[in-house]
C-alpha cells in the first residue's frame, strides 16, 4: 500500500509544470524515504532528478518499494481538476496499475478522486558522480528567469562564466550581443534577494537557452536557485521546494569544435 | 561553432 497527503497540492502541481517541458512521462520512485523521480529528456541533453521526503508530507505510507511510471500530460490533466487550496492524496495498491488521486478542499466541502492508468516504463537509472563544483551561484530564482528570458532573444546559447568579481551571463546573435553582471550582495533582511558566489576557480562554460527556459518554468517552486559549474561537466540548477526536497536539472554543456 | 554535448558520457547507468 502506497498512500501519500500533502496539504499543498499546488506544489506538487509547480513541480509537474516545472517538468512537463522536458519528459513526456516518468517514473516516479516510491519507498519509505519518499518519492523519487529521475529521467533524461529524449534528447539526452538534460536530465530532471526530482527527490520529495517523505517526512515533508503531511501523511507518507509506503510498504513495498513501487514504481510508477506515468504520462505526465494526463497527469497534468488530473491536476487541472485540482483547486488551487486543495489537500491531495495519492494511493496505489502493491502492484497496482492504477494510482488514485483526491483532492479535498479546504473546507472540506468537495472531495474528487480521480483514478490514473500507470504505464510501464523502461527507465535506465543513472549514477550521478559527486562533483567538487569550481563554482556555485545562489541568486534569487526570478533573477535567473528573467536573465535567462532575455538573453535568449539574442542567441540560441548563453556563456555563464564566474569570476571572484561576479557572474556573467551573455548571449550573441544575428541582431547583436547582450551581456548581464551580477555582483555578490548579502541582504541579511532578505535572504532570498542575496547573490552569493563560492569560488574554486573561475569558470566559462556554455549552455543551449532552450533548456535554461525550460528549467526556469520552476521558479515558482523557490525564491532562490542554486547553479553549480565546473570545467566538462554538466551544469547543476538546482530549486529547493521548502520542507519537502528539492528539484534538480542537469545539462550537458555545449562544446566548442 | 559548438556542439552540444549529451549527458550518456558523464553520468553511468546503474
């Protein structure tokens, strides 16, 4: 038996918005620990490593390990039918090819279930190697989209290269360059407006804009996002979903012949 | 010019 209540089914509706981009369906990894997912786009350039905690549910039920592969479009469906206060639990038996979604509102005046084919999904897991990062970057989650929104207008790629003095976005095109600095601030009142830089060494690598777009359809899921860099290895985007876990995006980056 | 690079070769499959 699988069952899992989160008061704030909105969240677990930011995370489906934040993904639907990129995969087109999912395993999504149930144990005691909680629900994991992790799955590469078809093109093998990015890949989504979601991890929500079991203790950050309001109740988590988890007796035999159960993977549930889904169709992330009919997901979204079902949560369309969602209200925007609304508690969801989501339950499956063992081996169960359905798995069942409620959603109860506030005042607990409408209760709808509605009940999801699973599918079997052939998903290769992946072993992730732990990376002594050159740099890591924590700005403020909107920044990043926005910065992101507009460079693309310039070019298919953005160079993000960090030095001690700051971190620099910049994109070329057909129509001209344009180029954003970010100097490290501490806000002590406001944590999450802080840029913060911690510096190995200093670091220029290139990224498609398609999939930085992609990535920042999270934002709402945190105030803050971490960037993680190093010389030939994927870039790590990482949000924070406060008291629940977190959603990471990797993503090969581009190589200059 | 650049080449995006795709991910197979950095992370192994378990």
């Amino acid at each position: 038996m699988f069952e899992a209540r989160l008061v704030n089914s909105s969240t677990f509706r930011k995370v489906l918005d934040a993904i639907k981009d990129l995969l087109n369906e999912a395993s999504f990894d149930c144990s005691e620990n909680g629900i994991q997912l992790q799955a590469m786009d078809s093109s093998h350039v990015s890949l989504v490593s979601l991890n929500l905690k079991s203790d950050g549910f309001d109740k988590f039920r988890c007796d035999r390990n159960l993977t549930m592969g889904m169709n992330l479009t009919s997901l979204g469906k079902v949560f369309k039918c969602s209200g925007a206060d609304d508690t969801v639990t989501m339950k499956a038996q063992d081996y169960a090819d359905t798995v069942t979604f409620m959603f109860e509102s506030k005042k607990q005046d409408k209760i709808s279930d509605y009940e999801m084919k699973l599918m079997n999904l052939d998903q290769e897991h992946l072993g992730i190697p732990d990376t002594e990062f050159s740099c890591i970057i924590k700005m403020p989650s909107i920044e990043f989209a926005r910065i992101i929104r507009d460079l693309s207008q310039f070019g298919e790629s953005i160079v993000i290269s960090c030095t001690k003095e700051g971190v620099k976005f910049s994109a070329q095109g057909d129509i001209g360059t344009g180029n954003v600095k970010l100097a490290q601030t501490h806000n002590f009142d406001k944590e999450e407006e802080s840029v913060t830089i911690d510096l190995q060494e200093p670091v220029a690598l290139t990224f498609a804009c398609q999939y930085l777009n992609s990535f920042t359809k999270a934002t709402p899921l945190s105030n803050q996002v971490k960037l993680s860099m190093c010389e030939n290895v994927p870039l790590v985007v990482e949000y924070q979903i406060p008291e629940l876990g977190h959603l990471r995006f990797y993503l090969a980056p581009k190589i200059e012949e | 010019t650049s080449t995006q690079a795709r991910l197979d070769g950095f992370f192994t499959v378990l």
